[in-house]
C-alpha cells in the first residue's frame, strides 16, 4: 500500500473504522487485525470508488462488510460472554479501548447485540439520518426507526445501573 | 443523572486523541484474511498440489516401470483436473465491497453457495479417481505376484479376470462406488468443520436484515 494513500484516504477516516471494528471484536489483537484488513480491503478497492458518495460512505460501506465477514475464529471466553445477558460490573481489561469508562461501558453493551443492531446502532450514533442507514446497509428507512428504539431500549437494560 | 447512549457517544469520542490508531506494517504484502480471499488461496493451493502431484504419478510410473500409458492417463486426469480449477479461480468474481451490506452478504454467500456445489460434483469424481489410481499403482508395483499368490493359496478356486483377481477386482470397485456415494457427505463435513460458522453466522445476518427490508 503507498503511504500516501494511507495517509490522505484513510488516516483522517480512522476513526470510522475504528469505532466499527471495536463493535465487532473482543480483544485488542482481533480490533488490530480487523482494522487491517478494512484497510487493505480500502486500497485494494479505491479504483471502484467513482464519486458516487462521499468517500465517508465507502469507508463505512466496506468497514462494516469487512467485519461482518471477516473470518476471524473467536476466542472461546467470548462465547461464554456473549451467554450472558448482562453487563459485567467490570469492563474487562482487554475491552479498556478508551480512557471514557461510559464509553467502554456502551461499546460492551454494543457486542452484546446481533451483528446487523451494531451496524444500525453504529451509523445512529454517528448521527446518519435514517435514509443514509438504510442505504449503506441495505434495509428500509421505514424500519429503521422502530428497530433503533428497540435497540436503544436492549442497551438501556443492559446498561441500567452500569452507568452514572 | 443517567446519561443517554448519544451523550455517552459524543462525550466518548469529544477528545480525538483518545482514539489511538493501530500501526501498520507492510499492509499491502500481508495476508488478507477474508474469507473470500482465503477461499481463492486455497483454491490455488489445491491446484498447485494437483499440478504436483500428477507429475509425480508421471515421473513415479517411468521409474518404477509401471506401464507408462497409466502414468499418462493419470496425468492428464490430475491435469484436467487442475485446469478445471484454474477456470473456476479465474471465474470468481470481483465481489464489489462497496454495495450496501445486503447486497454485498447476499452476493458473497451466493458465490459460496456456488463454489461448495461445482466442488461438490468435482469431488463425486475426485475421490474415485485417488481410489482407482491408488489400486492401479499398487497393482503394477513390485509385489504384485506375492499378493496374488497369497490370494491364490486362501482361495484356490478365485477366478481371475485379464490376470486381476475378480475379488480384488470387486474390492476396487466397492470402495470407489462408497466414496463417489459418500464423497458429498465427506466433503459437506469438511467444509462445515471449516467455514460452518461463517455460513451460519451469514445466513443469520442477511435473515435479519431481509426481516428490515420488509
């Protein structure tokens, strides 16, 4: 990958796919290696990218289709996470991604649910409108608004207590 | 006071330095690890070995003087085999990552659907052939006639057909009709064994989002 195209197209887009890939993993090494291939996955696709949307969209686009496909082999504690229907009291220390404890409170409040909630939840929360979300994931406006309330009703329970 | 899910989000990501990007080394030379492309590189692989191995069958049969008219059939049998995958590999086709998720998942698991059907009528004939290969060499390898003779002392009254005994005959031919009839059961548990969770996983999710399509 040239350095340049690291540098002007997907450094100043890192947060996107950074909030994305943490939904979707549990331990740092998986997030680095998510994040990679977004990246690689970036690059490798940049010739198809005609303008059509903003490159914001794209980089949503592919960061989401990445991590709902990635094969990436789970790691069994995470199955027995994933169990529960509560939130620890504790974040563990591998999901300590950012120094806003609410923040690591929601985002393991965010795993707990399906992979198309995250990716709905994910664009909501990243202020897209109803329409955007529906065209980057495929779905209908009509729907989205009913299944963000519902989503936000499930993290609610989860959190309830956890956060201040 | 409680804070709402869009406050936390906001308060969380307010200050850009708490988001600590990940370094990156030689990207572009690492190995994807998508399932589409691990898919192909296995395909490679696949073929690869087929190219090796069929002139190996060749190479083997001329210095081990089993007749080389086997060892060119089996090659080119291996060969065919291995220019079939070549096209299959050449065929796959360019999933755009950029489609909206539906699209893109439905796409992908089409094309997964597709690649699992053509190898499973590609292993139907696949796994005989190893079979029938197999019994040819051993049978034109060095040794031949103590097994017949070994035969030929347990059951003196075998018949032999063109100088093969119609038991081993009989055995060659039970053990490639088990493998063609169980060979889509084989190489169904293989894959499952593999990229069950995948298919799982991706059947659950394009459920979902058909279910907010509609």
């Amino acid at each position: 990958m040239s350095s340049d195209f690291y540098r002007s197209s997907i450094l100043p887009f890192a947060a996107i796919i950074i909030k994305i890939c943490r939904a979707y993993t549990n331990s740092q090494e998986d997030f680095e290696d998510y994040y990679q291939e977004v990246c690689l996955q970036l690059w490798r696709s940049k010739d198809n990218f005609k303008g059509n949307s903003e490159w914001s969209t794209w980089v949503y686009r592919i960061a989401l289709n990445v991590c709902l496909t990635l094969l990436k082999k789970k790691k069994k504690h995470t199955h027995q996470y994933f169990a529960s229907d509560s939130l620890p009291d504790e974040v563990s220390i591998e999901n300590h991604a950012f120094s806003n404890e609410s923040l690591n409170k929601l985002y393991e409040a965010i795993r707990h649910l399906s992979e198309v909630d995250r990716a709905v939840i994910l664009l909501y929360l990243d202020e897209k409108t109803y329409q955007e979300i529906a065209d980057i994931t495929g779905t209908n406006a009509n729907n989205i608004g009913v299944r963000i309330k519902r989503i936000k009703e499930r993290l609610k329970k989860l959190l309830d207590g956890k956060i201040n | 006071m409680e804070k709402s899910i869009e406050m936390i989000w906001k308060e969380g990501f307010l200050k850009n330095e708490d988001i600590v990007i990940p370094k990156i080394n030689d990207l572009y030379n690492q190995k994807s690890k998508n399932i589409i492309d691990k898919i192909i590189r296995m395909m490679k692989i696949n073929n690869v070995v087929l190219i090796v191995f069929a002139i190996s069958l060749l190479i083997y049969t001329l210095i081990f003087k089993i007749p080389v008219i086997l060892g060119i059939f089996l090659f080119f049998l291996f060969i065919t085999q291995a220019i079939y995958a070549t096209i299959q590999i050449n065929n796959v086709p360019d999933i755009d990552k950029n489609q909206n998720s539906y699209l893109y998942l439905k796409s992908f698991h089409s094309w997964l659907k597709g690649q699992i059907s053509r190898y499973m009528i590609l292993s139907k004939f696949f796994y005989p052939t190893c079979v029938l290969s197999a019994s040819l060499i051993l049978w034109f390898s060095e040794g031949r006639e103590e097994i017949i003779e070994k035969l030929y002392n347990q059951f003196p009254d075998m018949i032999f057909i063109y100088g093969i005994p119609l038991y081993l005959i009989l055995v060659v031919l039970l053990a490639c009709i088990l493998v063609f009839i169980f060979s889509e059961k084989v190489y169904k548990w293989d894959i499952n064994l593999v990229y069950g969770r995948v298919f799982k996983k991706l059947e659950e999710i394009i459920s979902d989002m058909e279910e907010l399509r509609n």
